[in-house]
C-alpha cells in the first residue's frame, strides 16, 4: 500500500517576477491553482518535503510561503458553505488528463 496523501493548500507572496514565475511553474506540476498565489495539492510526506525543498531553493528571505494540511473532514465539508464551484470535491487525489 502506498504512502497516504492529504490536501495541502499553498500559498505565497513572492516579490520578484522571475521567482514568481519559477514557483509557479514549480507549483502546477504538483497541483492546481485555486487563485493568483494559491494551490491546490495532494501530496504525500515525501512529495511535499520534495516541494518545501525546491520551493526553497527558489525562494529569498523576503518571500513567503505556507503550506497548510487540510484534514479529509475539512475537505469535504468545503463545498456546503461556499459557492458553487468554488473547490470541485474530488473523491480521488488524482486526476485523469
């Protein structure tokens, strides 16, 4: 059996266009983007340790970044108290392209 995912929330406040640009393109390859500055991830121990470290060596001291771990509760709960459409409940942490 694999590692166990959860859903991470990623944001950031990066000041420099070209590192902004890095982070990003870093950051849809391990998620979806929910808005300007923020994704979504379903990620592993590993994969985010993997992301945190190559966010990192992106990143200047006067950047910011915050991962946040959403429990599998919060996550279903999101879609009743929130617009319609705003986060798509995906019942898989993958998604078929």
């Amino acid at each position: 059996m694999g590692e166990s995912q959860n859903c991470y929330l990623i944001c950031y406040d990066i000041r420099d266009p070209k590192r902004w640009r890095k982070a990003y393109n870093l950051l849809q390859g391990y998620g979806e983007r929910m808005q300007y500055s923020i994704f979504r991830s379903w990620l592993t121990m590993r994969s985010r340790e993997k992301l945190r470290w190559e966010l990192e060596k992106i990143l200047a001291p006067e950047d910011s970044l915050l991962l946040i771990r959403l429990s599998n509760q919060c996550v279903n709960s999101i879609p009743a108290y929130n617009r319609p459409g705003a986060w798509s409940n995906q019942d898989e942490p993958y998604r078929i392209v």
